[in-house]
C-alpha cells in the first residue's frame, strides 16, 4: 500500500517596520496622521514627540481622561487588511490598554459587539503596531463586519485596566493598509519516485495591489533535515488581481526515509516579497508560508490506538491472576452487558454546557426527575426547557462515548460479535445523525468554539477519544461493512476533526484536550495528517510542553484541577504516540508534570483550591499515576497509589505489582517559582502544619484576583481555606468567588484587585524559623502590598507551631485597607453590636450579620 505524507501548510505575515511615508497609495488610507485638524477626542497636540511630520496626539493625565477616541472614521474598512500606526511610550509601566473598534449589531441582545486588541505598554520610545483584522484584532460576540465600523477609540479602563498615573503615550501616523498579495495553498499530492517520497504542495500567489508585478520568493530552509526542497525562487509577473500557481516540493530520500521516526516533522518558511515599493508606512510585509512534512505512520493492525490485540490478551491474564485485576475486568464487563441490553439511543441534535445543570439561585447541582424536569436540591424548585433539558442530551451522548469503548473491550475479551454489532449500531447512528447536527456555543449560538455533538469543540474533542478507542477496538471484526467503515470514518471522525481543528485554541487546556482528540482519530485511522497536526501542528503536544508547562512543572493556569484536566490530555495522547513508536514520555517536562503536584499536597495528600479549583486528594489521581509509574518508575508515585488499585489504566497499563514497603520521604518547604507559590512545612506526617503563599502569575482565565493569598493546614484539617470555585454559570461564581474579599488577602477600597504578577522578595526555608516575603505593586495603583510569613516550631513543644503574619500595605494617599482572613468553625465571644456593610459590591454584598469587634 502506498506510504502517505502529511504537508501542512500554515500561512502568517510578518510584521512591518520602517520610517513613515505620505507617499499617495490607493493600497493604504490614512486616518489620522496629526498634521491637521485634530481629530481625537482627549488627544492634545505634541510637537516634541513626533514620530512622521510636524506633529503627533500626545494622551496623558490617565486617571482624567481614561479614553482617547476619533471624533470620526470611515465606515467601510472591508478593502484593508490591517491598522497600523506609531506608538511611543515615555515610561515601560506596564500600562494596559485595549484598542477598540466599534460595530454594535443590534440584533445581538446580549452584549456590546466590537473588535478589539488588549496589549501592554512594555517598552519606552516609539513602536511601530501592525494590526491584522482577524489575527491580532480579535473578536467579540457578533459586529456587524468590516463594512460597517462606527468608531474607534484607545482605553485604559475597562476590561480589567487601571489608567495608572505615569502613563504618558504619543500617537503617529494612523492608517490602513491593504495587503499587497495572498498566499493560498491547494491540496498536497504525495507521490513515490524512484523509491523517494515526494509531497508537492501548489502554492497561489495573487497579486491583490493596483500595480502589475512579479514577487520574490525566499526560503528558510532551517527546518529541514532529511526532506530536501525543490522549490521556484519568483513567481511570473501577476497583473492586478491575478493570480499565479508554483510548486513547491519536498522530498524524503530512500536512505534518509529508511530511518525517520514517524510523524517525524521538518519544514521551510518560505516568504514571498513585493519589490517595488519605497519604504515606510506603505512598506508591504513579506508574507511567510510554512510547508511542513511528516513522516508517514507504518501500517497497523487494529487495534492500535490505545492497546494492541497483545496488551489485552495481557490484561486478562492479569485478571485471572489478580483479584483487584478481576474487579476491574468484571466491571467492564458488566458495564458492557448494560450497554448491550441498553436501547439505541442516539440523540438527534446536540447537548448543551454542563455547568448550566446548576440552581442560579444556590449554585446546587440540579436533580434529573425526567428529560424536561430538573429539581434544585434546596428549596425543590423545578427547572424545565433549554438550557436544562439540552444539558442531559450531553449525558446522553456521553454515555454513548463510555458505551463504544466498553463494548469494544468486551469484544476483545470475549470474541462475542453482540458486542461489537451494538458498537456498530451506534457508530452507523451517528454517521447519519452527526453532520446534520447544528453548530452551537453555551448560548446556542454558532461560534468558533462552539461544536455538533456538544456546546464547546473541548467537549467534543474529549468525548471523541473515547469514540475512536470504541471504533478502534471493534473495527476488524467484521459488524461493520467497507461502505459502513466509509461513512462513519468520513462523516463522523473526520468531520469531527474539522470542527475541533477550526478553533485553534492556542497555549491552553482547551487546545491540550483538542489535540487528543484529534490525535486519537489520527492514531485510530492511521492517518498522518491528523496524527501529524496533533503531535506537531502550531499548537500541537510539543508545542503546548514547551510553552504551557511552567518550568518548576506546574500548568501555566495556575489552577491545580486544570493542572490535571489538562495532563490528562497530554498522558491520552502521548500513549496513543506510544503505540506508534514514539516516545514522548522521554521529555523531561512530563515528568515534572508528576513531581511538581507532589511537593505542592497538604500533608493528607490532598491539593488546595487555588484559583478556579476545589480541593481534591491526589490519590484521586491514581489512574494517571499509574501510567507515570509504568512509564518513569519513580517511586515518589507510590503514595499516591498506596490505596486499592482498581482503576481501568492500572489493569491494562500499570505495573503488574507495585514495590511494597516503601517509606515517603518527608515533603520540605519549596519554592514554585515559575508558579509564583511558597509552601511552608513544620511537624510529621498528618499533623504537619502546611502554609500556602501566592505570589506569582494571575493564572489567565482560570486566576483569581487574589494577591499575597495565605492558606494554611494545620491539626489534621484546612483551617483557612481558599474559597475555588462554583459552576460557572451560577452568578455567585463571578460575585464571590472571584473577587478579593473571598480570599485571605488585603482589599483596597472595598475593590478587588487587577489581575497582576507579584515577586518574591525573601524566602528562608527549613529549620525552627522559616520566613517568606511576598511582594505585590500592581494590584491597585500607587499601593505596595508585603506579606512575610514566618513558621515558627518551638524546640521541645509538642504542640504546632506559631504561624505569624507581618501584612504592611503602603500607599502615597488616604486608603482604606481591609485585612480579610477567613477560618473555618464558629466565631466564639461576647456578642458584639452590628455595624454597617463596609462596601458595595466587589463581594462584599455576600457579607451578612455583620459585627464589630468587641
């Protein structure tokens, strides 16, 4: 059978540079370039700072004039491709602002629609910005288009910014420019000549500007290893909006293809230049092209995804040795019968979000009576109709997902056909039912995050793991047909795939989740090009170790139950590359996604609830362990699966018996620096005391604005928690616990604070004295924070030891501070008089029977 070679072709420009220019270009439109008429609003002229011409806006005094806005603008901007313009900077303060673009659709009730850029003031002197519509200028909710813009302004308020006092910026130069070329690429064609693999991908060159011409074309070659490149060096001369095709190959030698890993990757960028032009603000950007090869996966037999035919036959040995082994193996099995008992059901439209099967009243966990009925456990209230009812169409689904995998296993083990004709049964519903299956986000709506099968393209991407290792497990045996494997392959699993892989989600869980399940359908399929843009793609596996794992081994999020969401992911996948003669386990950052969770427990093993988390024990995460002990054999794992083993990975991928008699090492103090977290340590075992100091990354989406946060353990039990987190569309979750006066932290004027980055500025570790001094100057403006801890064991006292808290909050102006320190148990003492809330809003509306202390 002939070998295939996944090219993937990933389009970006580059940025542009260079003096400003006035040079007439029917390709660019100026906006503003300050010689004029000034036609900013809270802009005031600079002659001094100036960038192009005589003069520039000069925007300064924030915290009187927290926007600056054009007075006018061209409604229509659907020719241009981007904004640029100057920005200098007298101060790199960290400033954060956002650049809006106004679009309202009237039609949308739930919001305000507009585009937008967040950046930061990070550096001093001019920068030259080049904004992208689409890329760098993103989206919210549903403008009406390109062609219909109302406005356009700068803020520093809103969306989490504070105008901070030293801010002092110059504008210059504002325009919009037109691209002067396209890059299209058609679909790849491998071929084998001569015994070498050759990928020819035809690349399309428009011409998009007002003059005829010929582009440059420049290779990096880099990225290449064993491929070698066959590639023009200019395209033809292209006459206005005309286009032209050239080839571009890669070619994978006898010898060299002989030893590649497969899916191993190698690339060229290659750039096409448009000469011609002088330079400045018209100066067109180099657009750059990567054409990217993978090595070809070898040919296997099903089942190959998760567990070979071998790994089975292994894991029900085990269970006939094993009584544990036995438990499991009899649950899948009994699992199995249920589902083969169970009549077909295969919804016909999609489910909804999870976390909506929540009382917005109490923030409960709804109870299901029927399909339209759902009953909150306080007061009984009955819920019924969309989101509810669609929440348990996801249920269904998912207990479709859990059903394939079962019924595959069951076939494995036990020969019997039923068992894989009601697998096939499912697959040939959804085959039919999944393409018909409308787009649709958490609010019904279509959206690029939104899916088919469920409301977020991360749900589908984890529910189609588990449909791939079913199909994977019951694809030879027969219950299907060529015509039926056809159509569930294409219109299930591929379609699948392309709706995940629409939504690039970037560095972040969600992309983590995205790449397993495309890699799982890639993998069961054998097909490369999936596989390929799983491992290897933009924001692939290895990508996603590099960039989203913090170098101490903690997930960038900050949150511990996305540190686990998203290593699951990571495990799922890189077993999958296991089975196809890859070995990701050898990078050392997936072990540290092991070890930092074990330095980080409370001495009862269970993990705190920072940012948006709950605690949770680690034994909960056993099943992972398990396979990061088959694969690592650190006994450090152990404790972790010191309880009864009797997870569905330790029967098929654990050890066949864990070393016995082992003593964990007694945990010490450590700094998570990359994470930002100090944790204290004092005393043995359960009865440690355990202190927990955040100083460090605000988290991204999942972060809590809580600055400085203690928690502490102590006596066998949490004395002062973090509050984590609800469902998130019980209103609570946004009004209590993510605000400031929910944690153990200092309020500032009865606000919450900015999402920020502290610094660690002393820390002492081990001995009867341990300190740490946490640091924090940008949670509220012209306000420094400092809180030291220090963990005092006194010699020859059996009792704990004294934590004392130095907190100092200094300010260059009257403010009111509130030392906030919540303890779990009841308050005890003379009955003190009420007094009045001390804020509104920020959380403290939640705060009721209100005392002043005695």
């Amino acid at each position: 059978m002939r070998s295939l070679l996944l090219i993937a072709v990933l389009a970006g420009m580059a940025s542009m540079a260079g003096p400003s220019a006035a040079a007439p270009d029917p390709d660019l439109l100026v906006l503003d370039d300050f010689e004029g008429e000034m036609r900013w609003e809270g802009v005031t002229p600079s002659l001094k700072v100036v960038h192009g011409g005589k003069r520039a806006g000069r925007w300064h005094d924030l915290k009187t004039t927290p926007r600056i806005a054009m007075k006018s603008v061209p409604k229509d901007w659907s020719r241009y491709d981007r904004i640029c313009f100057w920005l200098h900077s007298r101060k790199a303060n960290k400033q954060t602002l956002t650049l809006l673009l106004q679009s309202d659709n009237p039609k949308d009730e739930e919001g305000w629609d507009y585009y937008y850029h967040h950046f930061e003031v990070d550096w001093e002197g001019w920068r030259f910005f080049s904004l992208r519509f689409g890329h760098e200028i993103q989206v919210s909710r549903s403008p009406r288009g390109w062609d219909q813009i109302d406005g356009m302004s700068l803020s520093a308020s809103g969306w989490g910014h504070s105008p901070l006092p030293d801010t002092e910026l110059t504008l210059d130069d504002v325009v919009l420019v037109r691209d002067p070329v396209a890059v299209a690429t058609l679909p790849t064609e491998v071929r084998e000549a001569d015994g070498s693999l050759i990928a020819e991908t035809i690349v399309q060159v428009t011409n998009r500007s007002s003059v005829a011409r010929a582009f440059s074309l420049e290779y990096d070659r880099g990225g290449l290893r064993d491929f070698r490149l066959d590639a023009p060096s200019k395209t033809p001369r292209i006459e206005p909006d005309g286009r032209a095709q050239m080839a571009v190959r890669l070619i994978l030698p006898p010898a060299r293809r002989a030893e590649a890993q497969p899916l191993a990757r190698e690339s060229i960028v290659m750039k096409v230049l448009t000469p011609g032009v002088s330079e400045g603000v018209t100066t067109p950007p180099p657009v750059t092209v990567e054409v990217a090869a993978n090595v070809p996966l070898p040919h296997r037999a099903h089942p190959r995804l998760f567990a070979t035919a071998a790994d089975l036959a292994a894991a029900k040995a085990r269970a006939e040795r094993l009584p544990w082994a036995k438990a499991v193996y009899d649950r899948i099995l009994a699992a199995a019968g249920e589902a083969l008992e169970a009549p077909l059901d295969v919804p016909d439209k999609g489910g909804q979000w999870p976390h909506h099967y929540a009382c917005p009243k109490h923030g409960r966990s709804l109870q299901n009576i029927s399909p339209t009925e759902h009953r909150c456990p306080v007061d009984g209230e009955v819920f019924s109709g969309w989101p509810y009812d669609d929440v348990i169409i996801t249920r269904r689904h998912g207990r479709n997902a859990s059903a394939v995998v079962n019924l595959g296993l069951a076939f494995q083990w036990t020969g019997d056909r039923r068992y894989a004709d009601k697998a096939a049964a499912i697959f040939r519903e959804y085959a039919v039912k999944y393409p018909t299956y409308a787009i649709h986000n958490s609010r019904g709506r279509e959206s690029r995050s939104g899916a088919r099968m469920y409301a977020q393209t991360l749900d589908e991407a984890v529910s189609f793991i588990s449909f791939a290792w079913g199909y994977d497990l019951m694809a030879e045996s027969g219950a299907l047909s060529q015509e039926d494997q056809k159509g569930v392959e294409e219109r299930f699993f591929r379609e699948a795939a392309r709706i995940i892989q629409r939504n690039d989600a970037k560095i972040s869980n969600w992309q983590s989740w995205h790449n397993a399940g495309v890699g799982a359908i890639g993998f069961a399929l054998n097909d490369a090009a999936l596989a390929g843009w799983a491992l290897h793609g933009p924001s692939g596996l290895m990508m996603q170790l590099s960039e989203s794992v913090l170098a101490d081994g903690w997930w960038y999020e900050g949150a511990p139950a996305y540190h686990f969401y998203a290593l699951a992911a990571l495990v799922d996948l890189a077993e999958a590359a296991r089975l196809a003669g890859i070995d990701v386990w050898r990078d050392s950052r997936m072990k540290r996604l092991f070890d930092a969770p074990l330095l980080y427990t409370y001495p009862d093993l269970r993990i705190p609830a920072v940012n948006d988390s709950d605690v949770f024990s680690l034994t909960g995460q056993a099943a992972l362990y398990e396979i990061a002990y088959a694969r690592l054999r650190d006994d450090c794992y152990l404790p972790v699966l010191a309880g009864e083993r009797k997870s569905r990975e330790a029967l098929l991928w654990g050890v066949e018996a864990l070393p016995a008699g082992t003593t964990p090492a007694a945990l010490p103090s450590h700094h998570f620096s990359a994470a930002g977290t100090v944790v204290l340590r004092a005393g043995e075992a359960a009865d440690a005391t355990y202190v927990h100091l955040d100083y460090g990354p605000h988290g991204g989406g999942h972060g809590h604005p809580d600055k400085l946060n203690l928690i502490l353990f102590s006596l066998g039990k949490e004395v002062s928690p973090d509050p984590g987190r609800l469902a998130y569309s019980v209103p609570a979750h946004q009004s209590w616990y993510r605000q400031t006066v929910a944690h153990n932290t200092v309020v500032v004027d009865g606000s919450s604070q900015m999402a920020t980055e502290g610094s660690l500025a002393f820390f002492a570790p081990g001995g009867a004295l341990q300190v740490a001094t946490g640091l924090s100057t940008g949670a509220y403006p012209e306000v420094t924070l400092k809180r030291t801890l220090a963990l005092v064991a006194v010699p020859g006292r059996a009792a704990p030891p004294y934590l004392v808290d130095f907190y100092t909050a200094t300010a260059k102006a009257e403010r009111t501070f509130d030392w906030v320190y919540h303890n779990r148990g009841e308050l005890r003492g003379g009955e003190a008089a009420p007094t009045k809330p001390l804020a509104e809003g920020h959380g403290y509306q939640h705060l009721e029977r209100l005392r002043r202390a005695a």
